[in-house]
C-alpha cells in the first residue's frame, strides 16, 4: 500500500531516464540504442522535451491542445472500468506526438493511478518497470511478479471501494523501453482480471516493436481492446498552442502550412513557434521556399552530414534544394555526380533520404529532415545550388523558381519575369503555379506599388484554387493597400458571403477601370464583369449574371479569372426564361473526358438548359460527365516537394474550388428533380466538404438548400433542420433559405410558415438595370425566382395560402405562374401548377373544377420526369377521389402515388397517402418482414454511407458506385466496412436483404 499511496501523492519523483535522455538531446546526438533502426523519425530527431523534470508524473502541461476525441474516448473506456468491466487501452503514436502528454491530463481527474515509465534499455534492473507501480520486491520469473502486482492492485481496489468506487488505473508509459520482465508480468496480470474495476493503459511508440511480448500484444490489439492512435495536430489545434505560447499568432493559412510542415508533431511544432516568434508566420505564407527547421536538428543534420563522404553529402545537399522529392538523376546532375549510387547508398543508411527498388525518386523520410539538411547548408551554398539548378532547368517555370531562391533582395528584372509567367499560369487557368510566381515577383518587387499590385494578383489566384482558409485575415491585409481598381476588386471578390458590400466594392472597381484605355484595364474590367457576373447568379437574378458574363468573355475571354464564365452566361439565360434559345444556339459539344475547360463550362450550361426544359435525362448526363472530368483533373498539389514547381495534371490545368462546388450542386439539382435523392446527398456532401476544404461558406447555400428539400421530403427534420440553421449563420442569399424554410414547414404541415418564408420573393423584386445591357437578353427579366425548371415554390406557396382559406391571392399566383409554364412549354410546371389547380378548386367547393384541373395535371405528368411530383399529383388526385365519395378510382391514384413514394422513400407523403388508402378502407402492404432486428446501439449512417448502402443493396459493384458518387473505389470499401460495423452484418447479400426487406427506415440516422 506504500507504494500505492507515494503514486496518488503524485510525490514519484520523475525517473533518472527522463535526466538522461533531456542531456542527450540538449547535446544534439542521435538516439542510440538495441532497437535504433526501428525507432520512428521522431527519436532519432528528437530535442528537449517539453516538460521539466522532477515535477512528476502529475504534472500536466501548462499548454496543452486538441485531443478531445482522444480524451472521451480514455474517458469512455475509465467508466465502463468503473461500472466493473476491466479494461485495456493501447495508446500509440510517433515520438514526439504527445501520447504522454495525453496520458497524464487524462489522469489529471483520476484518483487511483499506478503509473511506470519504461527506461532506456540496459539502464535499469529487469523489473524496473514493475517496481514503480509497485515497490521494490525479489521476484524470480515474470508469473511470481504478475501475482504480486494483481495482489496489489486488489488492495489498491479496496482503497477505492472506501471512497468513490472509483476505478484502479494503471499506466505503463514507454512500453517499448519497460523491459520484458516487467511487461510479461504485466500480461499475466491483465489475463486474469474479471469483472473487477481496473484501467490498464499502454503507451508506446508501436506495439509490434519486437521488445514487447508477443502476449501483451495480442491482449493489446485484441478486439475487446480499445486502441488510440495518435496523429499530427489538425491545424486549428496548432494555432490554439501558438497563442497559448505566445507572441505567435498563427494565420489560417500558416497554420495549415506548418500542419503540413512537421505533420502535425505538437514537439516539432512547438519547437519552432518558440524559436522563430513571429517570423515564423511570414516564413511558412510563402509557398516558394522551405520552411525552417528546429535548430536542434539541424545540428544533428548537420553533425551526419560531417560523417558521410563527401559525394554523399554533396548528394543531400543537391536533394535538399530541389524540394522534399526529386529523381536520383537530377540530384546527381545537381552535385556532379557520375555515379551516385555510392553516395545514395551512404545516404539512405544514415536515414537521410529514402529510396525504393525501382522507383527512380529518393525522398527525405519527413518535411523536418530537409528543412533540417537544407538550412544547414548556409544561405551562400544554398544561392549556389540554386543558381545551378536553374542553369541546368530544362523548362522556364522550374528555372524562375530556383532564380527566385538564389535572389538575395529586390530584382525588378526577375520579378517582371515571374510577374508575366504568373499571369500566363493565370490565364491558362493553372492557379496554383500563377499564385507561386505572383508570390515569388511581390517578394523581389522593386517598389511597394509593385508589391501590392503583384500581392493581390497572387491572392487572386489562391481564392480560386481554394487555398484562402480565412477571408477575413486576407481581407484585413489588403485593406491596408493603396486604393485602386484590383484593390476594390479583390476585396469584392473576398466578401461574397455579404452580397450588398460585394456590389457596392465592384461599382468601386468598375468606376476605376477604362476597358478602352489599355490592356491592363481591359483584363481587370473582365475581371469585374466576371464577378458581377458570378455574384448575379449566386442570387437568381439571371439576366444581369448573363449580360455580366457576355461582357466579361467580349472584353477578355482568356483573362475573366473566373472559371465559371461561360457556364454563367448560360445559366443565367436559363434562368431568364432563354433555356430553349440558348439550347438551340449552343451547337455540339464533345464528351466531357475529352472537352477542354472552355467546352467543359459549356456542358455544365447544357446540363443546367436542359434541366430548366424539362430534359433531365440529357442533364444528367452532362452534369455526371463534367464532375467526374473535374475530379480527374482537379488540382495536382504535390505534398513531397511543395517548394519545387508542382507537378500539373494530365491537360496542365486545374480547376477552382467553385468550379468544381458548381459542378456538384448543378448535377445535385437535377438529381433531386428526377428523384434520384441519394445521389442528391452524395453530391451535396461533396460539394460542402469542398466548401469547408476552401474556407468558401458562402458557396454552400444552395447546396444545403437541396439537402433541406431532401431531408424535408424524406422526414428527416433534424437534418434539415440542421442545414437551415447552418444557412442562416453562414449568411448569403437569402432567396435559397426561403426556399429550405418553405419546404421544410410544408413536410411539418405549417402552411403559416410557408407563407413566412416565401414572403421574401413576393412581389418579384425589380432588377436593377445599371449593369450592361444586351439587346439579345430575354424579355422576360422580372422573376427568375418562379421560372419553371428551378426549384419549385409557386405551387408551395398556392397550396399553403388555399390551406389557410386565402384563395384569392392563391388564385392570382397560379394564374402567373400557369401562364409562365405555359410560353415555356415545360410539362414538369404545367403538372405542378394544374395540380395545385384542383386542389384549390376542391378548396372552393367546384368539383367540376376541381377534376378537370387534376385530370389536365394527370395529362402533364406523362410527360414531365419529376417522380415527386406526380406523386403529389395522384396523391391530391386520390384525396379528392375519396372525399367525393369515389373509393375505388381514389385507390387507383392512392396505389400509384404509394408506389412512387415508396420508391424515394418520401416517408411523410407515404404516410399522409397511407391514412388515406386507409380511410379507403383497404390495408397496406407490410414494408418490414423477416429481417433480423438492427443492432440495439447501433450507430448512426451518415448521409454518404446510406447512399453507398443503398447502392451497394441495389447489386452494384464497389468500382460502380465509385464512378456513379464520383469517388474513388477505395472511398466505397471504407464506407461499406463501417456500414458492415454499424448494421451488424457481415456481406453484401445481407445488406440486400436488410434494406430490401423495408426496414430502412428503422436504420440509425434515418429519423
């Protein structure tokens, strides 16, 4: 019990391991040991460690971040300990990634600790390990040892028992270091614990390391036992330990950057906030060059780079300049090297670089080791290198960027030169490679003028690749800049999320630009109109977003900066009421995997044309083909060599974060008008994981606006709730949470809030007519809100103002919006309307009326492509029938609207259309038989794992689903292996016969 009561003190004094291995690593050595070789890159760069000794195990660090999943999950595994189920945790994780740390502020709370921590191998007796969690005591084998520790732990449980019932938690830190005496006790100790409240956690850097037992292995990766492993901290937790340390206030994108930088080591991490303070921000926004390593490996880099030969370093020190990754041909052509294989072999044997068989790159194991190799070079060898290796550049673009790192100051001349290959990256749409040049020219502009003009060119580029993680701080920057017409500019194009300042911020622009006076203000005037153009349609107002898009591509087609533009122009003549000219003027198109970016716009506008002609099936088709062409081309990052050039896809281009957002909502559109709702969710999802990838909320709504009217029509009220609520904070047009709203309450039978929420779009809002006009725009310019073939709402609203007895302006809304439908031609508007027709006749008491309009929605129906809708037209259809007393034609419609309800599983339809098949007096047909019942605490399906669910059900292959949610086939067996978790079972056949069986609505998540 001694022993017991010195480790609750927290009195232990911290072990002479922790001494030794502090004075090692303030001295800069590497790691020696029995197991070197297979220590994680961590040991063998490791520095102080962040905790001052002799404070003991209790002492939990003054800064600490992140690891709140990891914390509930030891919490989890702490009370199912204390309601009697002995426990076994596994926390493993490289050197350096906080697994101690973690460890004791977990055990800050606890109050029944025995802890041990594993000292360096040969240093201590056999049973060291042992002996802290227990005390002193001759044992002869490790099962004598294992009966004195379950001795011990029994007393230490009637410790427990006398205070809180708390659980006994023991902790061996450093496992891989505890010895195997000491570890084999403790296995034979945890085999034998029974329904007693006992934690035992493990921490080591790996648990299959040869120096832990082959028993306490398996008892520690058995299923019954519960395994964290830690990775590298998520960039917001490495902001939060920058200002807990202080001065350093970590931008968004730095953040990101030193995530990417270190791996997310909070060791590496923190080492560098404390030695470069603020500069460290500066360093790690500029994307053109290597950011710094702790000082204490690069003494180590630099203490194994003196012991290898000279053409071996020689080597490293070529590989080093040329980014993270290079061939071993340009490195030996770098060092002048005949044959480097020799050198190469030294190298990879000292862990400084890695090589595989037949693979003809060689890498550095980790981001710090090159940073480490390549700041210890010294800035004079390093311009050396540099200007060699753009000496021996074969291309332009790789020989600028080595010029740009050998430039000491301001170079007007090169800066001019990475200026123009930037703006021509920028024109072929390449926004990454534009954005690292534009960077590289405003560092060695000659002037501040230069400077910013250069700096908002390149921040331009970074927001349409979607590498600008907070607006805000962006916005902030360039409002300190000299005002002028790319200033105004930008920073329209910055606040989209708040359209009325974006507007007033491009009139700005647009006074300050004279597209006649010269070539740059033609470009920026393009520029302009662009976003206008873009900013128009983001709110329905579809004349003004296709006369902005006409002028951009008049002014400067090459150069509108927005890779949307022609889709725009197309979309927005769409939503005027032009779909049918415009379709008829566009001319063929190839298929989209062979389309360049302009004919790929041009396929996104037919898609959206022939969604608003009622064509879907042609949409469809366009809009699968332009998002899957999107993913095969998006952007190239090349995460192992982030300074050198980036490697381009197949056609040399990328394509922006909205482009590809667009391509996910437009075809997210269609998909919900045919009916096609999982896919609807599928492709939302992506489109908002994009959304959050780009730091780009503003682009969400209309995404989101579809997922509520899935959810809505599904009964899924908390969810749509969830995105309407998520709308509303993340602001923007309000027109698309009207429509989320009105939806919503009509699923929730709320006519009042319908009414509420459609209130905004009534009277249609007069446009405003300063923009540039187009004699060729459509007439029709007043309400795109209500044009047929966007998201339905006229007959919601008609629908909601006869339920509450306002017939008359119900009346006057239909008459519209029936006309409109009828100069469109549009089958899918003309049901909708007709139906909305006969039930307010049905309303007024005309059932004369009241069948004819049913029966001309009926006629519509045959034609129209919209499963929803004509189950609401044989639904109202049906209601009507049975209230005038015709129960067997009411049965007809009632069987035809179920049939199609159940097919979209339409729950809140399909139960109103079952109570009425009911007062019918007929019976509804089981929808959930023979299938076993669901696991009882099963977890929830998210919305990506249904769709692949259902699919996978459907009998479609993994490389099937892949090409139809647009994801990769590794993608469906992840979500199909947590679907098999989740249900319970255990194949495909019976996830058929789950789903097949009726019985998805019961599924977790589904109500």
């Amino acid at each position: 019990m001694d022993a017991v009561r010195k480790t609750d003190s927290g009195q232990r004094p911290a072990p002479s391991r922790s001494r030794g291995r502090l004075e090692r690593h303030e001295r800069g050595t590497r790691f020696v040991g029995p197991s070197a070789e297979r220590d994680s890159i961590g040991a063998r760069w490791h520095h102080a460690e962040a905790t001052e000794h002799g404070r003991g195990w209790r002492a939990v660090e003054r800064v600490f971040v992140g690891r709140g999943e990891e914390l509930a999950v030891l919490e989890g595994a702490r009370e199912r300990a204390r309601a009697g189920q002995p426990q076994r945790v596994l926390v493993e994780g490289p050197e350096g990634i906080g697994k101690t740390a973690l460890v004791r502020r977990f055990l800050a709370g606890v109050p029944h600790v025995l802890y041990a921590e594993g000292e360096d191998a040969g240093t201590g007796p056999a049973f060291g390990a042992l002996e802290q969690l227990i005390g002193p005591v001759r044992w002869t084998d490790p099962g004598s040892a294992g009966v004195t520790l379950l001795e011990a732990l029994q007393k230490a449980l009637q410790k427990a028992t006398g205070g809180s019932e708390d659980a006994v938690t023991v902790v061996v830190d450093d496992a891989q270091w505890a010895g195997s005496a000491s570890l084999c006790a403790l296995g034979f100790a945890v085999r034998r614990l029974r329904a007693v409240r006992v934690l035992v956690v493990v921490v080591t850097r790996d648990i299959t390391d040869p120096r832990i037992p082959e028993g306490l292995r398996r008892l520690f990766t058995a299923d019954t036992a519960v395994r964290v492993r830690l990775e590298g901290l998520e960039p917001a937790a490495l902001r939060a330990l920058g200002d807990a340390l202080g001065p350093v206030r970590l931008t968004v994108r730095a953040a990101a950057r030193l995530c990417e930088h270190t791996g997310g080591n909070p060791l590496y991490a923190r080492a560098l906030l404390e030695q470069e303070g603020p500069g460290l921000v500066e360093a790690l926004e500029r994307s053109d060059i290597t950011p710094p390593a702790p000082k204490s490996c690069v003494e180590l880099a630099l203490a194994q780079l003196a012991s290898c030969t000279a053409d071996a370093e020689t080597l490293l020190a070529a590989a080093s300049a040329l980014g993270r990754c290079c061939t071993l041909a340009e490195a030996a052509h770098l060092a002048d090297l005949a044959d480097p294989l020799p050198a190469l072999e030294q190298a990879v044997r000292t862990g400084l670089l890695t090589e595989r068989q037949g693979d003809p790159v060689v890498r550095f194991p980790h981001p710090i080791v090159q940073a480490a190799v390549y700041h210890g070079l010294g800035p004079a060898r390093r311009r050396a290198l540099h200007r060699r290796a753009a000496s021996l550049a074969e291309d332009e673009e790789t020989a600028l960027h080595h010029r740009a790192c050998a430039a000491t100051g301001p170079a007007p001349q090169l800066a001019a030169e990475l200026a123009a290959h930037g703006r021509r990256s920028a024109a072929e749409e390449r926004w990454e490679q534009a954005a690292r040049h534009l960077s590289a020219a405003a560092r060695l502009a000659p002037d501040r003028a230069a400077y910013e003009q250069y700096t908002l060119e390149s921040v331009e580029c970074r927001l349409l690749v979607g590498d600008v993680p907070d607006a805000a701080e962006v916005t902030e920057r360039v409002e300190g800049f000299a005002e002028s017409g790319w200033r105004s500019y930008l920073l329209g194009r910055l606040c989209l999320a708040d359209p009325d300042r974006a507007e007033v911020l491009l009139r700005d622009a647009w006074r300050r630009c004279d597209p006649a006076a010269d070539r740059g203000d033609r470009v920026l005037a393009a520029r302009i109109a662009g976003r206008f153009a873009a900013l128009y349609g983001s709110v329905a107002r579809g004349t003004e977003a296709a006369n902005w898009a006409r002028l951009a591509l008049r002014l400067a087609p090459e150069a509108t900066a927005t890779d949307t533009i022609r889709y725009l122009a197309l979309s927005g003549t769409a939503t005027s009421g032009g779909a049918a000219r415009a379709l008829g003027e566009l001319g063929p198109l190839p298929d989209p995997a062979v389309a360049s970016p302009a004919q790929l716009q041009e396929l996104m506008g037919r898609g959206t044309l022939r969604v608003f002609t009622g064509d879907l099936t042609g949409a469809l088709r366009d809009l699968t083909g332009v998002l899957a062409a999107t993913r095969e081309r998006k952007s190239a990052r090349t995460a192992a060599a982030p300074t050198a050039p980036a490697r381009l896809p197949v056609d040399g281009r990328t394509y922006s974060a909205l482009f590809r957002i667009t391509a996910a909502g437009a075809l997210a559109a269609a998909e919900y008008l045919a009916g096609h709702w999982d896919d609807v969710l599928a492709h939302c999802e992506l489109a908002l994981s994009l959304t959050d990838d780009s730091g780009r909320p503003h682009s969400a709504p209309y995404c989101r606006m579809l997922e509520t009217l899935t959810h809505a029509a599904r009964g899924s009220s908390a969810e749509a709730r969830t995105q309407v609520r998520r709308m509303r904070e993340d602001g923007g047009p309000a027109v698309w949470t009207a429509l989320a709203e009105a939806h919503l309450a009509r699923t929730l039978g709320c006519p009042e809030d319908v009414v509420s929420a459609l209130a905004p779009l009534l009277p249609p809002s007069k446009q405003d007519t300063s923009g540039p006009t187009d004699s060729s725009s459509p007439a029709d310019s007043s309400g795109s809100f209500d044009e047929p073939g966007a998201v339905p709402w006229p007959d919601l609203l008609a629908d909601a103002w006869t339920e509450l007895g306002d017939h008359r302006r119900a009346a006057q809304l239909l008459g519209q919006y029936e006309a409109l439908a009828v100069r469109r031609d549009h089958p899918a508007a003309l049901m909708r309307a007709t139906r909305s027709r006969g039930t307010l006749a049905a309303a007024r008491g005309d059932p004369a009326a009241a069948e004819s309009a049913f029966r001309s929605a009926l006629r519509h129906a045959q034609r129209a492509k919209e499963p929803f809708g004509r189950a609401l037209v044989h639904l109202a259809y049906g209601q009507f029938l049975r209230r005038t007393a015709k129960r067997t034609p009411a049965a007809e419609q009632l069987r035809r609207a179920q049939g199609l309800l159940v097919h979209l599983d339409a729950r809140p339809d399909l139960e109103r259309c079952e109570r009425e098949l009911a007062a019918c007096g007929l019976g509804t047909p089981a929808r959930g038989t023979d299938v076993a019942p669901l696991k009882a605490d099963a977890a929830p399906l998210t919305a990506q794992e249904l769709v692949v669910a259902r699919k996978v059900a459907a009998g479609l292959t993994n490389r099937q689903v892949a090409r139809e949610l647009v994801i990769s086939p590794k993608t469906v067996e992840f979500h199909l292996g947590r679907i098999y978790a989740k249900l319970g079972v255990a194949s495909r056949t019976r996830l058929a016969v789950l789903l097949a069986a009726g019985n998805e609505a019961a599924l977790p998540g589904r109500n």
